[in-house]
C-alpha cells in the first residue's frame, strides 16, 4: 500500500468542498422533503465520484466500502484488508438550506481499526487530521481537548437520528438525552456534521459528544481524532468504543465521559 499524501488527499477534497455549494446553489432551494433527498442524491453521488476518481489510481490495492448508507452492515470491519469509509457530505441538509455546518469526511480502515482519518471544513477552510499514533492537527497544528471535568461547566453537542422517522427509537432517547442534560451543563447545541462536531471535541471547542444509532461509519475518523488529540470516547454504558456499538460518548477527559455516563445511567433509571 502506498504511503498516504496528506497534502494530496487536501488538495483532492479542497476542489470537492469548493465546487458543492456552487452546484447547490446554481439549482435553487428546494421546496419538498422529495427534492431536497433528490438534490442529495446527486451532490453526494458527484462528490462520490470525484473523491473516488481522484484516489484510486494514487491507492488501487485500497478498496472503498460500500456500506456508508447501510448502517446494518456497520456492525464489524467490512474487510481485514483496507479500505476507505467515505462521507462526502457529512450534514447535508445544511449545505442544500445554505447553513455552514457541513464537511467531508474520509478514514481509512485497516485490520478493523481507524488507521487515518480527515475531515474538512470546506466553509472555514480547515483541514482535521490523525494518523493512528501520530497525533491530531487542524491544518497542521497539533490540537487538544478542553480538559474540563465537570458537567456544569461543559458545552455538550448531540445529533438527532439522519432520519428521525425511520429510527424514532433513537430519536426518543436524542430528546431525552437533552431534556436530561441541559439543566446540568453550561449549554448544549445540535450543529450539524457529526464528524465536524466530534473535531470540535478534538481541539476544545466543545467538551463533550453524546449520540445514539447504529452508524458506527458517522463517528470513526471523528472518534480517531478524539483519541488521537488525547480525548475519550465510549459508549453511553461506558464501553469501550468498538464496532456494534449503538452510541457515542465523547469527551476531553475520562472523568468527563464518566460523568456523562453516569448522568445519563441515573437518568434512564428515573
């Protein structure tokens, strides 16, 4: 396998991350829920292609998974071998309403472990890396979890379900998780891209991540550079973070996600 080029892949994503808006824009807001998974599909399927067409001749022995819209086949590694877990447009309904919270997201998977991962902000021009054992860096300096421990000090970020609808279950325990939390913490937000919103527990821009579902391919560049920049991440019981796993907790410190675990542990159980 050939060695990763950061620089390239940046490059690669840089054009991407341009041009989406610039499609978006040029076919106006869409009006229904029918149009705006229409616009979704043909932004997405685009920056499909083009981020595929760009890597493969760099890397043809890395093979691309095709379960990042299945959340069902998520729940082991798709192959001991490598391969890449790609996102193209990771809060997509921000990009097609013009919001800014969007980004494109890659990892690459190796013998069932997150090895690499990126992350880009095409809005705020940043670029969120790690490599397993090698640190975190936004646009290449290295970053660092808040070191807060307490949680009426945090911000805590969440996501609801992609679609509420299909996974109301998830939806339920979203809902409950902030009518729980926000009483306890200093604020709370729903951003957008989840990928983005785990970098900002990377580099300390939040404190803590709490999310539940079955699509472990959401959280694992996001989850690498928490680790990799010193950060913490579980599962809402306190396990470790691992495939087949149905929730997220994230923070900057272990008394932080302990906490969070507790916290939502006694609130369950009231």
């Amino acid at each position: 396998m050939n060695p990763i080029n950061l620089q390239v892949i940046e490059s690669i994503l840089k054009t991407v991350g341009t041009e989406l808006p610039v499609r978006n824009e040029a076919s106006g807001r869409p009006v229904s829920r029918e149009e705006m998974h229409q616009r979704f599909d043909e932004l997405n399927g685009w920056a499909e292609q083009e981020i595929q067409a760009a890597l493969m001749p760099l890397y043809p022995d890395i093979r691309w998974s095709q379960a990042e819209l299945d959340p069902g086949a998520q729940g082991e590694p798709e192959s001991e071998s490598p391969y890449w877990v790609l996102d193209p447009i990771d809060g997509a309904v921000n990009l097609i309403q013009g919001f800014p919270f969007w980004s494109i997201s890659l990892c690459l998977v190796k013998g069932g472990q997150a090895v690499f991962g990126v992350i880009y902000d095409a809005v705020r021009g940043e670029l969120f890396h790690a490599e397993r054992g090698g640190g975190a860096y936004l646009n290449g300096v290295r970053i660092a979890p808040s070191g807060k421990k307490h949680l009426n000090d945090i911000v805590l970020l969440t996501s609801p379900p992609g679609d509420s609808a299909l996974e109301r279950d998830n939806a339920a325990r979203t809902t409950r998780s902030l009518d729980l939390f926000l009483p306890q913490i200093a604020a709370g937000r729903m951003l957008g891209s989840v990928a983005l919103q785990l970098t900002y527990i990377a580099c300390g821009r939040a404190d803590g991540y709490i999310e539940f579902g079955s699509g472990i391919y959401d959280w694992l560049a996001g989850a690498l550079l928490i680790r990799e920049a010193g950060g913490v991440v579980m599962d809402e019981e306190g396990k470790p973070f691992d495939w087949g796993t149905e929730s997220i907790v994230a923070a900057g410190t272990t008394e932080l996600a302990e906490r969070i675990v507790e916290a939502w542990r006694r609130g369950k159980q009231s």
